[in-house]
C-alpha cells in the first residue's frame, strides 16, 4: 500500500523533516484489473454469424407445377423489379413494376400468396429470377422479403429471354 516515512534533519537551531517521495503499491489494482478482464471475456457471447438457408430444386418436378401457384420476380437494374402470376407468355396478374420496401415488393407478395390461397387453396411458389443488369443487394433484399413474408416455397432460377424482353419492356434491364 501507500507508505510516506519521514526522517528527521537538523538545520541550525530547527529541527525540520525531509519528506520523502510517496511510494504506492499497485500490485492489488493489477491483479483486480486482470480478473476483471478474465471476467468479461469469458462471459461475453460473440457474434454469430446470421445465414439463411436455400434449397434449391435439383432436376424438374415431375407433373410440373400448376401456373396459377407460380409468382415470377425478374430482378431488374436501379432497384427495381418486376413480377407477374403464371407463366410469361399466360400471365394470370399482369407484370407489374416495384421497388423493394415495405409498399413494392412485400405488399405484392402478400398480395399474390392471398390470391394463390384463395383461388387454389395451395400455398404460393415463388421464383427469383436475377438479370445480368440487377446487383447481389437485389438478390439478398428478395431472398429478405421471401423471409419476412413467410412464403415456404421459393428458388432461384435463371431469367429466360422472356423475362429479359418483359425487363426491357419496363426499361429496367
């Protein structure tokens, strides 16, 4: 701990004490800061890393898969995306242009998978088309919505020259 001696000195007829210089012992606020830092990394979690799982589809389904179940998105460039029911020649829900926030991509396909239900009483399947103009971001924020809105059924596919033409047609490709 602290220590302050002090040792007596004559100077002519006074007698004075030369103070010493004050010594304190850190020893005990070492050891203290030590186990604090022990303590904090072994109880500290780390991150986790967060990854979503996809399954793709392997080889074709047999009997194919009914058109009115079938929602297409076509990943354009600037953010934009397009989308229709059914097949790209026998469009069931015309395409449409979006974007992806709350009010463009989600409220569509809450839309979709209510009419899918109500008119097959299946669930909704849905396949993510990326074009060669759309980013990775637009990829990720699909596969987001496809989470957030709770649709089971989903692939990534590649974009076939119709939807390429349906994207120019929007002038987003």
């Amino acid at each position: 701990m602290a220590e302050l001696t002090a040792t007596p000195q004559k100077s002519g007829n006074k007698t004075r004490t030369k103070k010493a210089p004050l010594r304190v012992d850190l020893t005990a606020m070492v050891d203290l800061a030590f186990l604090l830092i022990t303590f904090f990394i072994l109880t500290t979690t780390l991150a986790k890393p967060k990854a979503m799982d996809v399954v793709m589809p392997v080889g074709d389904i047999p009997g194919g898969v009914s058109d009115l179940r079938t929602m297409t998105i076509c990943l354009g460039n600037n953010n934009k995306v397009v989308y229709y029911l059914g097949a790209a020649d026998k469009q069931i829900v015309t395409a449409t242009l979006t974007n992806y926030g709350r009010q463009g991509l989600r409220k569509a396909i809450v839309n979709m998978r209510g009419k899918v239900l109500h008119d097959t009483g299946k669930s909704m399947i849905v396949l993510i088309k990326p074009a060669q103009s759309s980013v990775y971001e637009n990829l990720v924020n699909a596969l987001d919505e496809m989470k957030i809105t709770g649709i089971q059924q989903y692939a990534i596919a590649d974009i076939a020259a119709a939807d390429i033409n349906l994207l120019k047609s929007k002038q987003v490709y």
